[in-house]
C-alpha cells in the first residue's frame, strides 16, 4: 500500500535522540498512540502507564552488526560486456548469511558524504576487492530478476572482517557515522556463531534499562525472540525476503498464556510480528526456528499479535502493509497524518508509534 500523505525532509531524524540536546537519553522521544483511529500523543517515557499488568512485550535480541564494509570492483569475469572498471570503489552491505556459508549482499557507491546511493550488482563472477586483501565473488541474484541483492562468497571468515573492518549500515537522511553501540538496543545479545542483523531492530531503540525495570515493577512480561534483520531496500520499497529467526519454547508458553488469560500480546517491532506469526499454527505459538519467508498483509492478517510497537516509515514501504493488518487502512491513515502535523520524526533514530487495538476488553487480571 502507499499512503497519500508527504513526509517533509526536515521530518527524518538526522541523529540519535541522546545527542538532540544536553541531559537527554534514548528514551527522549515522543510516542504516537492508535487505537483504531483515534490518536493520542505521549513521550516515549509514559509507555508504562500506558500498558497494563498481564501484557506481554515481545522484543527482538538480534544484535547490529557492522555490516558496511569498503571495497574496491576488479572489474568483470571474462566474457561479459564492460562495466565499471578495476578499483571502483564501493561500498558491500552484508546482509544475510546463508546456510552454505554464502552472504546476501548489496553493493553501493560511496556518495563523497559517507552515506551510499543504489548501484546494480553482478554479473556472476565479479569480483570485489575487501580490505586485508580478502575476495568476495558474486555468484547469483538473492532473488531471480532483481539485481539488488546477491549471494557472494568471501574467502576470509565475514564476521571476522566486519569486526575489524566494518562500520554500521547508514543512509543519506542521517548527518554522520554513529558508533556501533548507537545502533544496537537494551535487547540486543550476540550471537555464538556470529549472526546479526544487518540492521537495527529499531523499535526496540528508545528503550532504556530504567524504563524496561519500570515496566516489569508494572506487571508488564517481557519476551524474547531474534530475528537477523537484511539489508532494507531503502530506495525500491521491495517486500522483505526471507531472514533467520528463532522463537523460544518459553517465549512461545508466555505469548500462549498471555492469550488464554485473555492480556494482549504486543510486539516490539515489525520483526517480531514476521517471527512470531511465521511460528503460530492454528493461533497457537509453537517453538520454531530457521528461515522464514512470511509476508504479512491485510489479506493474511495477524493471528497472534493484539498490537504493535514500531517506528514511521516511509509512506511506500512495505511494512506499511503489515500495519494495516495490525490496525486497519483506516487507523493508519489518521495516525500518518497526525504524525505529520504533529511534526513527528522518522527513521531509525525518530519517534515511535503504539497501534493497539480499537475497543478491547479489560479483563481483572490484565
């Protein structure tokens, strides 16, 4: 879905909340609430009181990884037409690694300010230079007929490369490069093999260890689950392709019994949706793992999730249709544009929105 609303530039958040001003924190964000199409406006802060004892908050552990690397084109295999020639510099975001040891990856071209803008990928066999003297070939389009994402194989261990040569992933909207601890969460835990995501699992971001202590003091469950977040298709607004996720046997109990006792189930990001729908079976949540390729839509709805923690995207991106099968076309509209007139900020360091349901009982025990 698109929706019909603009979102100036001066709305996308150049720089984490914590650096917006002196004594602030990452919790200094203001928070848009939906429940159905009435709208309310919040600091991040108050969203303790604004849950209640018995609800469940599912978030995503999957932590960041420096998935930016420089690189150098050397040039095409033979028997290719001409491309770029050797040396041209650019810019490889690894973004999923695969089960036979290949990586998702997209290349870029530097654009002289430290951000990228899109370059086409391939063709098959290209090689691409790597600091340390590494080599990544190219082997195949990730999806047939795009040539935004490839399967590549590095000869040098990739999460030893992105730990000594890595940065994170940033876009043009953003003012400068942030340390990696910018862009990992109060969830974020690593991963003994080495995965993460390409990405930050941003809703998760505004939370602080003082708020998460409040919420529990208040009742409120919380849940884990990953889910290694690729690289995003900033530009085209493509559906996501399928990532790494796993769903715990006691994440799945809680959400479960959460339902029974009839409290709400509130996911921490749109992440979380794609895990813990691609492991519900007939509306109950199994413990499950490994890839999954769910695409959730108005069409498919939700089965588990009663509501949702996410950030303001672009009025094209794909999400948006998983929102609408949170909340409804209806609640989505009045929320963008209140968020827009409110001058709410974008993006991975801006403001939040809370969509919850409509008309909901309140059971004594939640």
């Amino acid at each position: 879905m698109s929706l019909a609303v603009r979102v100036p530039a001066e709305l996308s958040a150049r720089v984490p909340a914590e650096q917006r001003g002196p004594g602030r924190g990452r919790d200094d964000v203001r928070l848009l609430v939906s429940r159905g199409e009435a709208v309310s406006h919040h600091s991040f802060r108050e969203l303790p009181a604004l849950l209640r004892a018995g609800d469940v908050l599912v978030v995503n552990t999957s932590t960041t990884l420096a998935a930016a690397v420089d690189g150098w084109s050397a040039g095409h295999p033979p028997g290719h037409l001409p491309g770029p020639g050797p040396g041209e510099p650019v810019v490889v975001h690894f973004s999923t690694r695969g089960d036979d040891g290949r990586w998702a990856v997209e290349l870029r071209t530097p654009d002289g300010s430290g951000s990228t803008r899109p370059r086409g990928g391939g063709p098959a066999g290209a090689v691409v230079r790597l600091p340390g003297g590494a080599r990544l070939v190219l082997a195949e389009p990730l999806v047939p007929g795009s040539g935004r994402l490839w399967w590549a194989r590095a000869d040098v261990d990739v999460p030893g490369l992105l730990g000594r040569y890595g940065r994170a992933i940033r876009y043009g909207y953003t003012e400068r490069d942030q340390p990696l601890s910018a862009y990992r969460t109060v969830f974020a835990r690593p991963s003994p093999d080495g995965a993460g995501s390409a990405e930050m699992p941003s809703a998760g971001r505004p939370f602080t260890a003082r708020l998460v202590a409040e919420l529990v003091d208040r009742g409120v469950r919380i849940a884990p689950l990953s889910l290694h977040t690729g690289v995003s298709s900033a530009e085209a607004h493509e559906p996501p392709y399928p990532e790494r996720f796993e769903v715990p046997a006691a994440t799945a109990a809680l959400v479960n019994t959460a339902r029974a006792e009839g409290c709400r189930v509130i996911a921490v990001g749109t992440t979380v949706v794609r895990a813990l729908e691609s492991a519900a079976v007939d509306g109950v949540v199994r413990a499950a793992g490994g890839w999954t390729g769910l695409v959730v839509t108005p069409a498919r709805g939700v089965r588990v999730v009663d509501g949702l923690l996410t950030g303001l995207h672009e009025p094209e991106a794909s999400h948006l249709l998983m929102l609408e099968a949170v909340a409804g076309r209806p609640a989505l509209r009045s929320a963008y544009d209140a968020a827009v007139r409110g001058r709410y900020l974008w993006h991975e360091f801006g403001d939040v929105h809370l969509l919850l349901p409509a008309q909901e009982p309140h059971p004594a025990h939640c």
